[in-house]
C-alpha cells in the first residue's frame, strides 16, 4: 500500500473538480464543497483539530461520490477517484484514532494496521514488524490484527511522518467552521489580531490598503450584524487576509443559513 506522505491538497482539489465536471449534469450545486474539503484535508492530513464533539458532515457525501464513480465509466473512470479515497481514507483513519476525545458520536476502539500505516506515512510491512517484534500491542478483532486507539496514538508520536491532532481552543472556532455569532465574532477578533498585532480595530485598517473597509464596518461586523450586500465580503475578505469563497460562506452561514442550506443541496 502506497503511503501518503506526497498527497497534496491541490491534487485532491484537483481530482474532485474532475469529478463534479464528469457528474455536471447530476450535481449543479456546487457551494460550499471547497470549504469542506479544505476543513477534511487540514483533519486528516494536517492534524487541525475539529471542534469538540463536531465532525465534517459532508465527508458521507465525498464517500458515497467515491463509491458511486468506481461504477462509472468515461472520464470517472480515467480519474478514478484516487487522490479524493486516499484523503477519506487518511480521514476516517483520524477519527478512529481520536474518536474516543470526543470528534465521534461513536468512537471506534481500535484502528487497522493499514490505518495506523497511513497516519504514520509508512508501508503497512513496517507496522506489522512492529507488532511483530512486540513494539505495538495488539488484540484481535474476528480475524483481523486491530490496534487500540491509545496504543496507536503512543507508537504513532514517536513516527517521523505521523502529525499528531492538535485540538483548538474551545472558545475560538476557525473561520470556515463558524456557524454562530459568537463564533464568527470570535473568529474574525482573533484573525485581526494575528494580523495586526493589535487590539485596536483601527490597526487593521491601517495595515490593509487594499480594501474599502472602515473601523465603523469592522465594528458592525464583529458586534454581529451585517447590514451590506453580498458583494461586501470581497472587501471583508482583503482586510482580513482570507480567500473571498471563505469568508462568503461563514457569512451566509451565519447570517443567511437558509439560503446557505439551499446552496449547499
């Protein structure tokens, strides 16, 4: 089994625009998928811990989209899929080995040797010398090698290619997983600060150029309401220094969740 140490997310995005081109005339709608694959890539393959208790709902989606082109034809068949599996694959392999701090509703207790071998970038062979020379305890699940989750999560860290999960603070949710005022406030507060350095909102200001952004805008922004059209998170998004797509989607879902879900179909 190939390791993914080389899998990059422009290949994934890559792979999945193929996809939706070949199923153009199933799936229109697309709004909404970049930000979930970019929140399951920095998962899986990064580490970036998912708020407590909340999981990337659309990732059923991108599975049964997989599952759905190995039985196509034409350009489905040409892509295959194949970085788009290895990233759900590496994804899946995550949740089960942190499951059990909260991420899942149902945690698994053990993960497979090919499991533990992706999260770790290795050949599935160097796992099961492990356990073979008694580095990794194991137990059996029917006939099948399984790997306690703690057990993997201790033999892992000491693996050059594995990048542990790293848990955000409860209190700050990341933009492209803000879904209420608080959070989005939250969110937006600490990205200035990032980058200005600074607690003052005129600091920001100053630092972008690039943008029709007032203080008075910011502040109406991050006191929860946004009172200007779509179009305005163009300059929201220069000011802040986040992709456009971004910022108009954790703004539509937080104030315009309705027609968010309708984009999101």
């Amino acid at each position: 089994m190939a390791v993914c140490k080389d899998l990059t997310f422009a290949e994934v995005s890559e792979d999945l625009d193929c996809f939706y081109v070949a199923l153009e005339e199933i799936l229109s709608a697309k709004a909404g998928r970049d930000d979930d694959l970019k929140c399951l890539y920095d998962f899986a393959v990064g580490g970036v811990g998912l708020p407590v208790g909340d999981l990337i709902p659309q990732a059923g989606i991108f599975w049964t989209l997989s599952l759905f082109a190995e039985d196509m034809g034409g350009s489905l068949r040409k892509s295959k899929f194949s970085q788009v599996s290895k990233l759900l694959n590496l994804y899946q392999a995550r949740v089960d080995l942190d499951g059990d701090n909260g991420c899942a509703e149902s945690p698994a207790d053990t993960l497979t040797v090919q499991q533990v071998a992706l999260l770790g970038c290795l050949d599935e062979r160097s796992v099961r010398n492990a356990i073979s020379n008694g580095d990794i305890q194991t137990v059996r699940d029917g006939s099948a090698t399984a790997i306690p989750n703690q057990e993997a999560r201790r033999w892992l860290l000491g693996r050059r290619g594995f990048k542990a999960t790293k848990w955000p603070d409860e209190t700050v949710i990341p933009l492209e997983w803000a879904k209420t005022f608080p959070e989005l406030t939250l969110a937006l507060v600490e990205r200035r600060k990032e980058l200005s350095g600074s607690e003052n909102i005129s600091d920001l200001v100053a630092w972008c150029d690039k943008s029709q952004v007032s203080t008075g805008d910011i502040e109406v922004l991050e006191s929860g309401e946004f009172p200007w059209p779509l179009s305005k998170c163009h300059d929201l998004a220069l000011t802040y220094e986040v992709p456009e797509m971004l910022m108009t989607h954790a703004i539509m879902r937080v104030f315009f969740p309705e027609q968010y879900q309708l984009m999101s179909r």
